[in-house]
C-alpha cells in the first residue's frame, strides 16, 4: 500500500507542477494586459470578416504571431516587430496560427493596403502570385453580365475573368477584406523587450512597407 501512496502524491505533485508552469503562471502574466492606445477595438463589419476567416481555415496556413528577431527573420521580411499580449487583446478566439505555408498576417494591412488587390488575389491567388499555392476562394464571389447598382464589378488582371462577365463579391468576402485590412500593429510596445533593457543593439524593423515571400 506504500508505494501506491507515493504513487498517487508524486502523480498528483508532478501534474500540479505542470498546471501552474503552463496555465495559473502564463495566466496571471498575461491577465491585466491593457489594449495598447493604437489598437483599435474590431468594427462589427472587420468581426464578420474574422469569423469567414475562421470559417475558411486561412489559420491552417498563415500564422498571426511575428517573432523576434532572436527567433527568425520576420521583421526583415516585412512581417513586423515581434508582437506582444497587448496586441491580442480583442482577438477572442486568437488566430496566432501555428503552420506558415504563407506569410504572417498580423500587418497585412500596413503591408498591402490595396482593397481590389485582396479581392482580386483571393478570387484567383495565380493571377497576382505565378504558381501560388494559396486556394481560389469561387463561392465568395459571384459571376455575373454586369454589376447590378451598389455592386462593384472586381479589377482583375486581364483574362482572370471568365470572357464577357465580371465577378463580384459576396457580402462575407467585403468583410474579409475589411478584415484583413484592420490587421495593423504599427504602435508602439511600451515595455522594450528585455534585449533592449539589458543595453543589446538591437536594430530597427524595416517599415512594413515592402511584399513578403512566402517561407
Ligand atoms: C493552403 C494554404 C493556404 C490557405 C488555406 C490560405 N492561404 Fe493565403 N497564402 C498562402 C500562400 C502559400 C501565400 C503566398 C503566395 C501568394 O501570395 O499567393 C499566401 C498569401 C496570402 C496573402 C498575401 C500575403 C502577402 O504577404 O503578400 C494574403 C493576404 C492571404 N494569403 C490571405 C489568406 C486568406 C484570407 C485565407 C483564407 C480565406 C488564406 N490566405 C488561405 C497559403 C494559404
């Protein structure tokens, strides 16, 4: 009977090490993080588009979770400063991703500010990117022989369109974009990362400005 005892104290010591290492300690970093003054709170339009974003599994492929520099490239490639908890705080579910068939998204907006670009790639991802691998989105748009009053035919690169139509797109693909174009964390991070602290040289990110490749 002894060892039965041992057994189930060390069994019930080890799992309460393991709780409190990944669950009470991260939560009680993170519980009182404020919104950062830049961050602006999701229009209802911007939270539609998120859930077609959940809905379409763009997840599966893209990340929202820039690293620091210590860990990969990704402020060189145009992806943004490594985010921090303040960035999250209106993400619910959070969408950090963990796959990057394609590039980050979390600065997508400051990257690529182009409406009919986002419209135009997600209908057909080939026609801006040659031998993307990013899936065509069909069912968000609509094919038509002309864009009826309050619709906007899409601004495709030539022969993208099937001939003699125009395409354009559902009220669900409007919000993604919207959404897409929301994901911006220009601000500033109040507290320096503990690098900077310490006296490191840390050189500055490039501006978000310039397209990233896919890696
Ligand atoms: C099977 C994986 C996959 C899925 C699913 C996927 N993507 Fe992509 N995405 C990629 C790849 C690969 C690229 C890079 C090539 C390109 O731009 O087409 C990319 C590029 C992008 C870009 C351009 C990024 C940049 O830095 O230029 C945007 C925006 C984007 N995807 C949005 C989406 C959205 C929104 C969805 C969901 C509706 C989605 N993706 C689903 C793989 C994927």
């Amino acid at each position: 009977m002894e060892n039965e005892v041992k057994l189930a104290a060390g069994t019930m010591v080890t799992f309460a090490i393991a709780v409190s290492a990944l669950v009470i300690l991260p939560y009680i970093q993170v519980r009182d993080v404020k919104p950062p003054e830049g961050l602006k709170p999701y229009t209802s339009a911007e939270l539609r588009g998120r859930s077609v974003y959940i809905a379409n599994g763009c997840v599966y492929c893209h990340s929202q979770q820039p690293r620091s520099e210590s860990f990969a490239p990704d402020a060189k490639r145009g992806w943004g400063r490594a985010s921090v908890p303040g960035d999250y705080v209106y993400d619910k579910p959070h969408l950090l991703g963990s796959m990057r068939t394609g590039p980050d998204l979390m600065n997508i907006g400051v990257r690529q500010p182009s409406k009919d670009w986002h419209l135009g790639h997600l209908y057909q991802p080939r026609a801006y990117v040659p031998g993307s691998i990013m899936p065509s989105y069909p069912y968000l748009f609509e094919i038509k022989d002309k864009a009826e009053p309050g619709e906007e035919a899409l601004n495709l690169p030539p022969g993208t369109a099937p001939a003699g139509k125009v395409v354009v797109a559902r009220p669900e693909m409007l919000d993604l974009v919207k959404y897409l174009l929301s994901l911006k964390r220009e601000y500033p991070v109040l507290s320096p990362e503990p690098h900077e602290a310490a006296g490191a040289k840390t050189p500055s990110a490039p501006p978000a400005g310039k397209p990233a490749s896919a890696s």
